[in-house]
C-alpha cells in the first residue's frame, strides 16, 4: 500500500504532496525534511529504496526535482518505481513546460492513477481522458 | 468515456498558454483563466526566492489573510473562488492550516461548474480527512451529482466517493453506486467499483449483499473495470482465502490473457502488456495456492509463462519476476518451477544494477527459509553485499542472514550486526537489530564469555532505545539459570567481572540501562567473587551516584545494589560515608533511600533477613491491602480525621453537593459514622473482596460487619514493639523496600490488639490466596519481560539459554518501580495521605480495590464483574443462566439490602420492593446475555441494566421504568465519555415519553478502546417531573465483555502468529481438577471464550479477538503439573489482560 506521494526539488520545497493515510498537517512539513534529506543524502551509484522508519521511500530524481513515494512493506519496490517513470510520463504528455504552477491538475491526473494508496489506473489515455474533457469544456 | 473525448491537438495549444513561465502578477492582459493561474503562479515563485522560514511564514500568513478576505467575501465569483482554492492547497501543502476555507471548498463543490467543481472536491479530499464534521456537508452534493446527467459530474461525485466518505452515510449513496455497475460507460463502471472498494474497506458489512456484483465486475467486458475489481478481491482473499478457491480458473485466465497480449495496446507500458495488474493477479494466485496443493496446481502453468515471458531487460519485468518468484515460493512448490525462479534470482543478486540487486536479496530473503541451500549457492555475493558502500544493501543482507543464524555462524553474524549498528544512526534501524542480536545471542550463544560481552555491546551500543524487554530478559535469564543449573553461577561471574572491568575505565559514559543492569548483576552477584574487596564495589557504586549524567531512576538501582552489598558485609566505610552525604542531598528520593538504608545498616539481622543472597526468583507475598495499617487508620479516624472515600464517592457527593436545594435527610452525626462508613470505606479492600471470595455474598460480609472495626483476616506485620517476625511464614519480598521503609517508620505507630490474632491463622489461606491474585494482578504486565524468539524457529529446542520453570513467575525484576511506588506510600504520617495511596493503588489494581462501598449501585458493579467470567461461557446456555441467576439472587436478597445503613443519598431506599421488572426484548433473549441488574432508582425511576454479548460488540440494554402512576416525557439517557471504551454512535439517548407505570429500554453498542482489566462506564439520566432531576449510575465492564472466539486453523494460526511482535509468557500451576491439557484448555474455552484452534501432544494453540478486531493467539503448554502460556498479539496490552483472567480462572476453577 501507498502511504504518501510526493513531490519535492532539491531545496526541499514541495511541490506536491498527497497522503493516503491520514498525518496531522504539522507533522506533514517534519516527515517531508526527513524524506528529502534521506534521499539528497544518496549518490547515484546507490539504490533507489530507502528504509525508513517502519515504510520504505521508493525515490526518482528528475533534473532538480525529486519524486519519492512512501510504501509499506507489502508493496513491490520495482513495481512503484516505475509508477513514479509512468506518472512523470503522464504529466509529460499533458504538460509541455513548467507543471508547477498547475498543482490542481497534477492532483487530478494522480487522483486518476492512486486511490486509498492503491494504483488504479496505468493507462496513460484513460488517465488523461476526464481531465481532457473537463479542459474542453472550459475552452468551449 | 475515452471514446467521448478527442484529443486533439487544437486542445492542448489553448490549454499550455497557461504556464507561460513569465506571466508575472496580473497576467499583463492574458485571459482570466492564465491570469488567475498565474497569481499561484508568482506566489510560488516569490516563495521559491526566499531564503529564511520566517520569512516564509510571514508571506503565507500575509497570503492567508488575503485569502481568508476574498473567500468571504460575497462577490467573490466562482472562477476566483477556484483560484483560491487551489493557493489554499498550496499554503497547507506547506504547513499551514487554512482551515477557514474549508468550508468554501465544499460550496465549490457544490456551486461550481465542472472544473471548478473538480476542484473543490479535490481541495475537500486534501484538507478534510475520513471523521472530519464538515464532511457530512457534502453528501447531499454527491447524492445530486451522482444523478446527474452529465458524465463528468457522475465521475468526479465518484471519485471522491472512493477517496473520502464518512461510513455513516453509506446508505445514501450505496444503491446509487450499485446503478452504476450496469452503466454504458467503462469510466463510470470502474470508478463504481473503485468506489464499492472504498466501502469494503470502512465498512465491509455494508457490502456484503452485493458480492455478486463484484464477481460480475470481475467479468467485464472492460479490463479497466475488471482490473478495479482485483482491489477488492485481494482484500477479502487476504482475509480469507478459503472462500474464493473457486474463482482460481478466472484469475488464471484474465493472467493468461494479459501475459499472452490480449489487452488492447493502449494498457501497454513500454511494450508490457499491463504490468501492474500482471502483479496484481500474481498476488492473489500466490494467496489462493498457499498450502494447497490442488489450486496451486491450476496455476503452474500461467506462472511459468509468465517467467518466460518477461524476459526484456526492463525494471518493470523485473518487478513482474519478482512478484513471480515470491508466487512460486509462496504457494504449493513444484521443483520444474522452483528451479527457475532460483535461476531467476541469481540474476537479480549478481546484477550490476543496484536496484535489481536489493530486489534479489529481498527475495532471496523470502525464499531462504524454505530452500537454505540456495543461500549456500550466493554465498559469495553475500559476502560482498555485507561490505557493500549502500548502508540498505548491507541492512538487508544483514536480515537475510538473521533468517539464516544458527550456533554455528552466529558469532560472525552478530559481528557484522554490530558493526553495522556502529555507524547507523538512526533510531529505528537501531531498535530493530538491537533486538535482533538481543534473540540471536540469546537462543545461539557458543559460551558464557561471548554471550555477555555481547549483550554488553547491545546495551552500550542500542543506549537508552533499546526496548525494555532487552534488559529485563537478560537479568531473568541471569536470576533464573538454565536447565541444568551448572553454569548458572559462572555466568553470573562472568558478568560481574566484566561490568567491574567496565567500571575500571574512569571517564567511559555508559547508557543508563546499561547502568541498571550493572548495579542489578553487582548487587545480586558480586559476593561470588571472592578476590574482591566488596568495599571497591562500593567505592565505584559510590562515584557514579556522584555523576551528573545518572537519571534519578538509574540512582535508584543504584542504591538497591548499595543496599544489598551492605547488607553482606559487617560494616563499610563507604556506605557511611554515603549515608552521611546523601543525608542532606537536595534530591528527595536519594534521602529516602539512605534514610532506609540508615536504619538497616543499624539492624544486621533484619537486614540480611529482607535481603538474602540470590532470592531474587523467590516467591513473595506483597499485602496490597496495606492491611499493616489499619491500626494507624483507626487512630487516625480516632483522632477525628475524615474517612477514606473511593474517588468515585467523592465525585458523586461533588455532583450532588452542586444541586441548588438538599432534600436529603442530612447524614449521621459524625462520632457514629466514623465506625460505620469511614471504616468500611478504608477497610474493604480486604474485608469485601475477600468475603466475596469465600462466601459469594459480598453484600452479606460487607455489612454486617459496618458497626465494628473488622480486622480478622488482616495480618499483623508490625506491632507495638516492632516487627513480628515469628508469626509471618513469608514476609513478602525480603529485599522489598516498602516493607522496609513502613516498617521503619510505622513499627511504633500500629498498634495490635492480641486478642485478633487467634483468627489470623485460620483465615490465612483464604487470605493468601487473594493475595496471590493481587499480586498476579499487580505483576501482570511484568510477566511479558518474557523472551522474544521466535516460535516459528524450528531450532528453538537447541537454544543455549533455556530458562527454568518457576514455580510462580509473577515477580518483578525491576526493583526501581517498587522504590518509586514505595516513594509515595511509605512516609504516610498523615492520615490523608492514605487515600491518595488508596486511589494510587486503586488504578493499578482495577478491580480489586475497589469492590467496597455502601452504595446500591456499586454492589451492582461488584455483581456484574462478578459474575461475568462464569456468564461468559460460550456453551451451555441454560447453565450460565441459572449461574448469573444464583449470583444475583445471592446479592440481591432484600435482606440483604435492608441491612444497609441508608447512605447520604439515599439511591437504593426502596431496592426491595421494585415494582416493575423488566425483560429483553424477545429478538435478544436469543444472544447470550446477562442477567438484568438494577443500577439505581428513586422515586420516579428504576434503571435496569443487562449486557447482551453480540458477536460483534457488547450491547448494553438499559431500561428506564417509570415508577410513577403519571407519563413522564423526555427521559434522557447520557453515558460520560469514558478513557477505555466507546460508545458507537451516539451515546445518548432520548425517551420520547415513558408511560406510567411502564418499561422503556435502549440498547448501546460498546467496544473497548483502551485495554483494561475492567472499567466503569457512568452516565446519568435526566428527567422533568415536577422538577428537574438527575440520577447517576455506573456500569463496571470486564475485558472478558470484549473477547470473542476466533475461528482459525492451524495454518493460518501459524502465519498470523509469525506476523505478531507481543508477546507475553507465563507460567501458572494447574489445579487438581485440570491435571490434563484439554481439561484445563476447556476451562479457558468456557470461561474466557478462546476458540481451541488445535491441540498436538502437550501443546494447544487458541485463539480469540478483542472487538471489534483485535486478534490475540495463546500456546499452552503443559508440563510437570504447570501450564506454560504464550500470548501474541498486535497490541501489547490484550496480553496482559487476557493473561491476568487466564490466571484467574485457572485459580478458581
């Protein structure tokens, strides 16, 4: 199961932040430090799973921003670290430039993909195709 | 739906005009929607450019407040109130509570149109969570949407139906959603099932009916809707397997497909057909075939294929094999298969590439224990892999090798554990393999030597986070010795010589439990070294008291180790000199001690009777009554000072005291209660607890006796010329310090009337026994400092340390606590310091304590608690009834009642001639249930109360009968809030009237929240007559209310066994009666509800759960007349708890 998703760049700043358990908002922002300095703290040639606490990190790092999922035990750690290839793929096609700026429509394209920690949807048309619809309405 | 929309490239241009990077604030004239955008844009962006954190709250807070402005504002537009919104979710992704939009968000959600609904119902599902109030608000918006006409809003009332939902709501949107599994489109089918996958896991009763429709899902036409029907079938498969063996051929076709590439190309991910789904699947199957030979063979064949298939060097393959070795290994094995997925693994862990490497040891970390030999085949990368530069790489090896430990490698083993431990730091990592060595060094120890010196680097390496258990097992293993007793003594002085070569090195700052445990081993052991001088022991004992960096709680085992070596030799300077300097010490503890210390260093003979060599592991007997006192009491009541009343008396006078008018008659003058309640009050601890033990009629001893000072039954420690040694077989504990410290202080204080004492020695047995059960009461959560290996093991009979039977375990090694317990209870020169104690005791004792008062209603609670564990039998209905029968017309005698001297408030005046009787409702008759019991009355109004054990709660039924020939209205019915248990919904309740003359009832469902022995769930009723009146009551429930049977079979009772981490052991004797295990495993069936899961030879296997949920595992053993118990469960109290009626019944029975 997914415990949290996250989007964070190398200053620590997050970009984005989605929990499928329930954290107190205050210890949101200290769990998030903790994260990003586990994962700043590992050079390339070392793995991409962090043990931490009682979950695992499952981390990718694209250009300055990292991409870290929090998981527990039963999930598949390979499994997740290429859902984080697949959800980038996603925001990839959807978005040509800076995604930062568009954080409801990021949140919407993860809603598609992750519910109650668990992955739904994989398919990159069927994720996009509410979100298309709804960006069609509004152009119209 | 994707078939409804045309993504057309015109769509994106107009859509990517928004993340101009360079739209500054105001957006210089773009649309309202990038300029909308762009103000998070360049709130972002202006964050970003900070440096400091206060800074940053200072321009969130400034944010906010705009923030707060617009939304309120009654102009704002929705397409604003959007773009509030979404700034919102960024200032709480950083940490700032925004609660004061959370209600607009659920207006958006309601108001907006399409996009900007998606986002309020976006932003509600990221600020509120599952049990926020607010929630509620938006179920009428979900029920509207979810009719719509418009597609979009269907999905979007889904989508967060499947994210956040309060349970209690279900109802209302359930046969909406049920519609939906027929609709026309895929998008609206699949978030329909996502959706009743949502309820399963909140509320899985609800949707039970509709399991048929699950099974349609999983045959949709559309793998979309198939694929989120997988969800919900590996829950309940997990949950239980057994039930869905029938569904294997499905699975294993739909994998058929996928892996033969029948999806449409669109599930493809980099040209592998549906990855996450294979993986999926493979999780099920791997469920389904475990120990089953037939299912498993279903499946050989599509796992096979799978293996082959995979073969593209791409991570996402690499997770599909993965989740295909651990199947293979998982269900039942076929070599042809087996063979492959080692060949499989050995490819991972020989990879170059890091991440495929963690996954091979990860597997092979699964697989070894049942193929160890592959372990041999890697063995070399192993190696490596344990010098790896990745600290993860090296952790997971090192768990690898934990599962492989044997007498032969643990020394190197350990070694490499400990070396590891070196340089981690962090905590949790190092709690973990602390424990780890801890067990390993433990069950494989080589020698004596090795096993010290080990658990030494366990103590000074873990520091103060190593789990409590550590320590505690080591020193039991130490005090207890082994089976053949022989090197019991080497041990010890093996560990003595190394905490004195320890203490050598002057400036070493060592952990504080490492500490403990030294002076622990010091005090007991060090007089079996005969070549040192106990005086240097003292003098180092003496220096680290001095040291700033000892906690006061290290200090006191500090002085328990002083205290013990003084008492061995004639007479030390150094104890002298300590006594002298810490007579002053600021520190108030540390004068206790000494002061203790003092006055049995000048009585040799005392002292080396409390503290003889090497008893720690002796059976001792701890008056928890503090009956020793009763005489000091009595003065002190002589003296005039106010009696004793049990916390719950005393809120119930405040309660009434607040009442504008007393009408009331005023109580007895003072000079007579003081024999009558003031001294039962004080007393009964020991006179009615006991009296209920011997007779069954509480009520009968309790009473009679009010009018003289009852002191039968309580022994006389201590008398006028001092303590009284020729009359006490047992003096409890002898190094007890409480004994000590009271004896110093009150031995010329109590005074002892001789002619009691003829009765002691008759009563004594009954009173040992009590005691006995106090103590077992007031040790129990000391008993799980038992071991911590694992049962699964299959080498835990060739375990190097293997403890001794004890006779009765129920000591506490920790002597720091008595010292601190004994802090407060000892220096009572004050009668009030009396019931503070009282009460002290009172928590920690639960039930015994405080079975006394004269009020109606707590003979009630005794009642109640009384009977529950023979009311408890799962079979023999008629039995437990006429038995709660016998119980209750024994307390409730109205002779027995009309005895009572009428208490102030006068609750229970006219108990003996109730009018109406109530009884349950036919559709309950049928559950087991207790007896009604009346909880209080007056005038106007009777309260009944009867619990009725459900399967899936405890259901207190309360009837209210109205004594009076007139109708009264608006009875209201409140139960407090109480620490340990919960009330589902609400717990109130409202008769809307009650007629004359007439019985009302309710029911309440009740769980236990917090894990007691027995607690008291209050409440009042509320009523107008010709005034306002209000009338108190309580209700005493047992643990044993909770426990329910847990059907089980030995398989499953094995995994779920390996998988719990609490564990607590205990061995207790057997009684005649149930000399054999399946006599004595009845008792606990019958009496505590325990489902016997299996009995092989001499051991038995039960199980049970605490409601709603909670399972606990019980192993018995029998063996040479004692039954040796194992309790495992995830939450550490239940243990406890069940372990303490375990003993109880056994007792009784």
């Amino acid at each position: 199961m997914i415990k949290f998703f996250l989007m964070v760049n190398k200053q620590g700043q997050t970009r984005l932040s989605r929990y499928y358990e329930h954290v107190e908002i205050n210890k949101r922002a200290m769990l998030e430090a903790e994260v990003i300095k586990n994962c700043l703290s590992r050079s390339k040639d070392q793995c991409s799973f962090i043990e931490y606490k009682d979950f695992k990190l499952v981390y990718r790092q694209y250009a300055a921003l990292f991409v870290v999922v929090g998981i527990n035990e039963t999930e598949n750690e390979m499994a997740v670290y290429e859902l984080i290839h697949n959800f980038v793929e996603v925001l990839d096609k959807y978005f040509s430039r800076v995604i930062m700026f568009n954080l409801d429509r990021v949140h919407i394209i993860l809603d598609e993909m992750v519910l109650n920690g668990c992955i739904v949807e994989t398919n990159r048309s069927r994720i996009l195709a509410p979100l298309f619809v709804l960006d069609k309405v509004v152009e119209s | 739906m994707s078939d409804v929309v045309e993504r057309t490239l015109s769509v994106l241009p107009g859509l990517l005009g928004q993340h101009e990077p360079g739209a500054g604030p105001g957006g210089a004239g773009g649309p309202a929607r990038a300029s909308a955008t762009s103000r998070l844009g360049s709130l972002i962006r202006s964050i970003t450019a900070l440096t400091s954190k206060h800074e940053e709250e200072k321009l969130i807070q400034q944010e906010l407040t705009s923030l707060k402005a617009t939304v309120s504002a009654p102009t704002t537009t929705l397409r604003l109130m959007k773009e509030c919104m979404v700034r919102l979710i960024y200032c709480e992704m950083l940490g700032y509570e925004s609660s004061f939009g959370y209600i607009h968000a659920i207006k958006l959600a309601q108001q907006g149109n399409l996009l900007e609904k998606r986002v309020g119902y976006l932003a509600v599902s990221l600020f509120l969570h599952e049990n926020h109030e607010l929630l509620l608000l938006l179920v009428n918006t979900v029920v509207k949407d979810l009719q719509s006409t418009n597609l979009v809003e269907v999905c979007m009332a889904l989508t967060i139906v499947s994210q956040i939902f309060p349970r209690e709501m279900i109802p209302a949107v359930l046969p909406l959603i049920e519609d939906k599994l027929q609709h026309s489109k895929e998008i609206i089918r699949r978030k329909a099932v996502q959706a009743l996958y949502k309820f399963y896991l909140i509320a899985p009763n609800q949707v039970q009916h509709i399991h048929d429709k699950f099974r349609k899902a999983l045959c949709d036409r559309d793998a979309g809707v198939m694929a989120a029907s997988l969800h919900i079938y590996l829950q309940m498969i997990k949950e239980n397997s057994s039930g869905y063996k029938d569904l294997t051929g499905s699975f294993v076709t739909i994998l058929k497909q996928v892996v033969g590439g029948k999806l449409p190309i669109d599930f493809n991910y980099h040209s592998v057909p549906a990855p996450w789904l294979q993986i999926q699947l493979l999780r099920i199957l791997g469920l389904l075939g475990k120990n089953d030979p037939r299912t498993s063979e279903l499946m050989y064949d599509v796992l096979d294929e799978s293996l082959r298939r995979a073969e593209i060097n791409h991570n996402i393959t690499y997770a599909i094999l993965f989740e295909c070795v651990q199947t293979i290994y998982t269900i039942h094995p076929k070599s042809e298969l087996l063979e492959k997925a080692a060949k499989c693994i050995g490819k991972f862990v020989l990879s170059p590439k890091i991440n495929l490497k963690y996954l091979g040891l990860k597997a092979l970390t699964y697989v070894i224990q049942q193929d160890p030999n592959l372990a041999l085949q890697h063995q070399m990368t192993i190696i490596e892999c344990l010098d790896h530069p990745d600290p993860i790489i090296k952790r997971e090896t090192l768990e690898l090798l934990y599962r492989i430990t044997n007498g032969q490698n643990v020394v190197v083993i350990v070694q490499k554990m400990l070396d590891y431990l070196k340089e981690s730091k962090e905590e949790y990592a190092i709690i973990n393999l602390v424990g780890k060595i801890a067990e390993l060094a433990e069950k494989y120890a080589p020698d004596d030597e090795w096993f010290i010196q080990t658990m030494n680097a366990v103590f000074s390496v873990g520091g103060d986070v190593v789990h409590p258990d550590i320590p505690n097992n080591f020193l039991r293993l130490l005090a207890e010795g082994f089976d053949d007793g022989k090197g019991d003594d080497q041990l010890r002085i093996y560990a003595v010589q190394s905490y004195l070569a320890l203490l050598e090195e002057e400036d070493a700052l060592y952990p504080q439990k490492l500490l403990q445990v030294m002076s622990w081993v010091l005090g007991e052991y060090s007089s079996l070294i005969t070549d040192v001088d106990p005086e240097v022991i003292l003098t180092k004992l003496h220096s680290l008291l001095k040291k700033t960096c000892v906690t006061s709680e290290t200090k006191a085992w500090i002085m328990a180790a002083v205290t013990k070596i003084a008492s061995r030799t004639s007479c030390s300077k150094t104890v002298d000199k300590l006594i002298q300097e810490f007579s002053n010490s600021l520190e108030t503890y540390m004068r206790q001690y000494v002061f203790e210390l003092k006055h049995l260093c000048e009585n040799k003979v005392l002292m080396k009777k409390f503290l003889p060599f090497d008893a720690s592991c002796n059976d001792m007997v701890v008056d928890a009554s503090l009956s020793f006192l009763d005489g000091f009491v009595a003065e002190g009541l002589g003296r005039g000072a106010a009696p004793y009343k049990p916390h719950h008396q005393r809120q119930e006078e405040k309660l009434s005291q607040e009442k504008a008018l007393n009408f009331e008659p005023y109580g007895l003058s003072f000079a007579s209660s003081v024999s009558s309640s003031g001294i039962t009050g004080r007393q009964s601890p020991t006179v009615l607890s006991f009296g209920s033990d011997t007779s069954g009629n509480s009520a009968e001893t309790g009473h009679k006796e009010t009018n003289t000072l009852k002191l039968e039954g309580v022994r006389k420690l201590w008398g006028k010329e001092g303590y009284l040694p020729k009359k006490e077989n047992k003096v409890g504990k002898e190094n007890e310090p409480q004994t000590v410290a009271c004896g110093s202080l009150l031995a010329g204080q109590v005074g002892d009337p001789p002619a009691l004492r003829s009765e002691q020695v008759a009563i004594l047995s009954e009173e040992d026994k009590e005691k006995q059960q106090l103590a077992s009461t007031l040790f129990i959560g000391l008993g799980s400092n038992a071991g911590v290996s694992l049962m699964g093991k299959a080498d835990t009979s060739t375990q190097k340390f293997k403890r001794k039977s004890k006779i009765n375990e129920t000591q506490n090694i920790e002597e720091a606590s008595d010292f601190q317990n004994a802090a407060a209870s000892d220096f009572g020169p004050l009668l009030d310091t009396v019931p503070i104690n009282m009460e002290d005791c009172e928590g920690n004792l639960h039930t015994r304590l405080r079975k006394a008062s004269l009020c109606s209603s707590d003979i009630v609670e005794d009642n109640l608690a009384f009977e529950t564990p023979q009311a408890l039998k799962k079979s023999g209905l008629d039995q437990r009834l006429s038995d709660s029968r016998l119980s209750q017309s024994s307390l409730f005698a109205d002779s027995n009642i009309e005895i009572f001297q009428p208490p102030p408030s006068a609750q229970c005046e006219s108990a003996s001639k109730t009018p109406l009787v109530p009884s349950l409702p036919e559709e309950l008759k049928e559950l087991t249930h207790s007896e009604v019991v009346e909880l209080c009355q007056n005038d106007a109004l009777a309260l009944y109360l009867c619990k009725v054990w459900t399967d899936d709660s405890l259901l207190l039924t309360v009837f209210v009968s109205n004594k009076t020939i007139s109708a009264l209205s608006a009875v209201n019915l409140v139960f407090e809030e109480a620490e340990h248990f919960q009330i589902l919904e609400s717990p109130s309740y409202q008769f809307p009237v009650i007629e004359a003359r007439s019985v009302e009832h309710c029911q309440k469902c009740v769980w236990m929240d917090k894990i007691c022995t027995q607690g008291v769930l209050s409440g009042s009723l509320n009523f107008q007559s010709e005034m306002e009146t209000h009338l108190e009551f309580s209700v005493t429930l047992s643990l044993l209310d909770f426990i329910r049977p847990m059907e089980m079979t030995t398989e499953d009772f094995g995994n779920l066994w390996l998988s719990l981490s609490n564990d607590v052991k205990q061995n207790i004797k057997m009684s005649s009666s149930q000399d054999s295990l399946s006599a004595a495993l009845n008792t606990l069936q019958q009496k505590l509800k325990l489902h016997i899961v299996d009995i092989i030879g001499n051991e038995g296997i039960l199980a049970c759960q605490l409601l709603p949920s909670v399972p606990c595992l019980l192993h018995c053993r029998t063996h040479s007349g004692m039954l040796a118990l194992w309790f495992r469960s995830p939450c550490s109290a239940l243990p406890d708890g069940l372990l303490y009626q375990c003993q109880k019944v056994m007792e009784e029975s």
